[in-house]
C-alpha cells in the first residue's frame, strides 16, 4: 500500500504524469506515427489478423491505449519489488514522456518557420 502523504504527494503527481504522458506517446508511435519499426509492425499485425476483430488493436488509439498503460501499470508494479525495475520504468516512460512533451513545447516556442 502507498501512503500519501504531504511528502510523497509530488512524486506520486510526477509518477501519474510521466505514466500518462509515456502512455499517450507510445499510443500514438504504435497506432499512427510514420516511424518504419511502427509502420512495419502496423503492417504487419494488418496481414496476420486479416478480417478479425483484432485488426483494429494496434490501428485504434482507443483500443491500443488501454494494453499500453496496462504494460506501463505492471511494470510499474513489477518496480516495486526489484531495484532495476523502477530505475527501467523511469527511464523508458520517461523517455516517453519526454519525448511527447519536447515536440509540443518545440512548435509553440515561436521560432521561425
């Protein structure tokens, strides 16, 4: 069971955060980027599940996003019990999180065009 408290309150918000923003981002490299592996893997999913309901698990945001934070609650789990878990969860969702959040800062900063 985790306590919240006054002082675990900004890491739990910083772990939420980082949950969401690394979910969202690997949602959106696996269901709709141009990245080849991601384009490869769609395709290749689309020709092994020809005609079937489960075509659709890694084309639709809305159906791929929930198996992408169930990965990302388990191995969150999985960091609770093993040092080198927690220190991989932070680096992989984090990478994702950040690299979700750089790009949108990046078109806003007002350089030129």
């Amino acid at each position: 069971m985790i306590d919240v408290t006054w002082e675990s309150l900004p890491l739990i918000l910083l772990t939420a955060a980082v949950a969401a923003l690394g979910v969202a981002r690997l949602t959106r490299a696996l269901a709709y980027d141009e990245f080849p592996p991601a384009v490869w893997w769609r395709e290749t999913w689309t020709r092994w599940t020809d005609g079937t309901g489960w075509q659709l698990l890694f084309t639709c945001f809305w159906c791929l996003s929930f198996w992408v934070a169930a990965a990302c609650v388990g191995t969150w789990v999985a960091a609770q019990f093993f040092e080198w878990a927690a220190w991989a969860w932070w680096i992989f969702w984090g990478a994702l999180a950040l690299g979700y959040v750089a790009p949108m800062i990046i078109v806003r900063d007002g350089g030129e065009d």
